[in-house]
C-alpha cells in the first residue's frame, strides 16, 4: 500500500495496523466520535493514495484503536495535520487540503466542502466552458456505494454495498448535455424528442466519448488544459448522492420524487428541459430521471465486498454501465444505487449522458 507517498510492505507490521485501523473504522467502533475524528484525520493523510486491500483479520482492530490513540496523543503519524497544525498552517499562509467529504453529510456540509476544496485548489465550485456547459466542482470524499441488503428495492447487482474513496476531485456537468449543446460540437442532433434545452438522446456510448473528444479539441478548451470524459460509475454515485445514503438523494419518500425527477409518474412520457427541477447537495439536476447517463465504466455484474478508491470497472466487457433511470422509468429505477448496462453502440430515446473533467490545481496538476 501506499500512504502520504512512502510504500508499505503488504504484510509488514505497520501496513497490517494501518489496514487495521481502516478497518476498525468501516466495521464500526463504539466511540462515534473517536471513529470520525480518526477517519477525518486518516482520510486527510490518505487523500491521493491506492487502498489495495482492506480485507483485513478484525483482529487487526485493536491495532487500530492503538494507532489511532497513539496518533492522536502524540501526533505521532508522519505528516497528519492536527486541527491545531492546521489552523497554524492557515496563518503561515500554507496550503493543507481539507478533510475529505466523507457521507452521511447535509447540504449546508455539502457546500462547505465544495468551497474548502476549491478554494484548496484554487479552483472554481461552478465554471462555464466555452460553449455554456456548467459544471460543478465535486471534492474528493467518501462514501457507501450500492444498497445495504435490507433494501427490498436493490438488484443483486447493487450489492454488496461497500465504501468507496474518491481520491481525486473532479467537474461534473449541473445539467444532463443539451441537444444545443451536443449540436454545437457535433453538428448533428440524433434525440428523438426536439428541443434546444431538452436533453440530448439517442446518443450511444461511443457517440459520447466521441462528444467528449471533440469538446475537448476546441481551442478554447484546449487552453485551459481540461479533458472531457464521462463519470465513473463511482463518480456517478457519489455525485448523485451528494452525501445522503438514502434511496434517493433527497431521502426515502417516494412522493417527493416529482419534486426532484422527470421520471414515469411526472414526465407525460417525454423528456423535460434539463435544470427545471430541484438539485442535490452539490446543485446538479436530473441524476434522478429525465434520461440515463452513459459512465465510462463497463459493467461489473457484483460489487467487491472490500473497501476502493477510484475505481473504475473491469478492464473490458460487453455492456457499459448507465445511470439514474429516466422519463419512462418507475421511482425505484431512479433510486441513487440504481445501475443497468447496454451495449455500447446503443442508441434509445430515455439514453443521453453528462460531462466530467478531472480538476486540475492552480499549476495545472
Ligand atoms: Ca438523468
């Protein structure tokens, strides 16, 4: 494993105890407290590191608790900033990046973190391209990917739910890509149903990666050094729930879904301008419904039951992973953990997709 840049033998003593630790922490401690505070002061150390594997023996617990006192008494963990650090960091005017935004967190927690990243990295919360797309600034973070067994509504393929890392801050379209916005770049719009502010449909996944690319041959882009993809399938999710873990991201109460989605129940078996209902935490609209959203990942049938970070789906398939349900789909094919696959040359009127970038700081990295 790899912690603040130093390699650790797998198996060597100190890896086994930092395993342990994280380990403790997803397994759950009896000290709520002392668990968030270990888990904000370890995440911090962690942010842009590979957790290879977190499969450890519980035993390897008390290791954990036993690090984490040492940790927090003597600050005895090489580089971890304690609140004291930081604050006396802040003052000399030196950067120290922010706790990661690790679920369940409300909106107004949502923000904040937006904000101390972005400021962090001198960057943007929201910008504009050259053609008008905006994209939010989601921070690094952490969450429950997938639902938890007790939820009648979950696939198989939504199992088991298991924590995700998202290491590397990124841009994600506020909006669902427009058929304006689609023709701009590509000249052509292929949606089945017609409209400048609607959502692009119809479009497959390598129409989108396609899209992606000459977007991000513009000029104008290519000046500011972004690169356009589409979200992870992880990235996806933690976006959508925006800190909830909840079955949408606005909690559990199916009747509040309209509020929220253009889906079968609301959506008169059309598409519906993007951004006309309410946002999540981070302030994007339509993750629920409207139309699914092609990810760049292929389809992993079962989730890993360890603990990730930044994954990104198997090496190769048949079928690439799409999202959030659409104007056709029920109110339980729009829930956050909801995922389907289709092959990629697939084109359907309830099929479009969103943008990402990964953020890069004020020196381009
Ligand atoms: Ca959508």
């Amino acid at each position: 494993m790899v912690l603040c840049g130093v390699h650790f033998r797998p198996g060597s003593p100190l890896a086994k105890t930092i395993h342990g630790l994280l380990t403790w922490r997803e397994t759950g401690g009896d000290n709520r407290g002392m668990r968030n505070l270990v888990t904000s002061t370890v995440s911090t150390q962690i942010g842009r590191s590979e957790i290879v594997n977190r499969s450890m023996n519980n035993r390897c617990g008390i290791w954990g608790v036993w690090l984490a006192a040492m940790m927090l008494c003597l600050g005895s963990l090489p580089g971890v900033a304690t609140a004291d650090e930081r604050e006396a960091a802040e003052e000399k005017g030196e950067a120290t990046a922010p706790p990661l935004a690790v679920a369940p967190f409300d909106a107004a927690a949502a923000k904040a973190h937006q904000e101390a990243w972005a400021k962090h990295l001198g960057v943007e919360v929201e910008t504009v391209n050259s053609i008008g797309i905006k994209l939010a600034f989601i921070p690094a973070g952490e969450f429950l990917m997938g639902s938890p067994d007790g939820d009648s509504d979950a696939r198989n393929h939504e199992k088991p739910q298991h924590t995700v890392r998202i290491t590397k801050p990124f841009y994600l379209g506020v909006t669902e890509v427009t058929q304006e916005q689609y023709e701009q770049v590509m000249g052509t719009n292929p949606s089945h149903f017609k409209g400048a502010q609607l959502p692009v449909e119809k479009v497959s996944w390598e129409d989108a990666v396609e899209y992606c690319r000459k977007l991000s041959e513009l000029p104008a882009e290519q000046s500011t050094g972004r690169v356009y993809r589409l979200p992870t399938d992880a990235e996806w999710e933690y976006a959508c729930r925006a800190g909830s873990r909840t079955k949408w991201s606005f909690g559990d109460t199916e009747s509040s879904l309209g509020e929220y989605a253009w889906y079968g129940d609301t959506s008169d078996n059309k598409t519906h301008p993007v951004g006309t209902k309410k946002t999540n935490a981070w302030g994007l609209y339509d993750m629920h419904g409207n139309v699914w959203e092609w990810s760049s990942d292929w389809w992993l049938r079962y989730y890993t039951t360890t603990a990730v970070s930044d994954p990104t789906g198997p090496a190769t398939g048949s079928y690439r992973v799409i999202r959030g349900g659409s104007w056709i789909s029920s109110a339980g094919r729009c829930r956050s953990a909801i995922r389907s696959g289709s092959t990629p040359d697939y084109r359907f009127s309830h099929l479009g997709f969103r943008l990402a970038f990964s953020s890069v700081d004020q020196s381009g990295q």
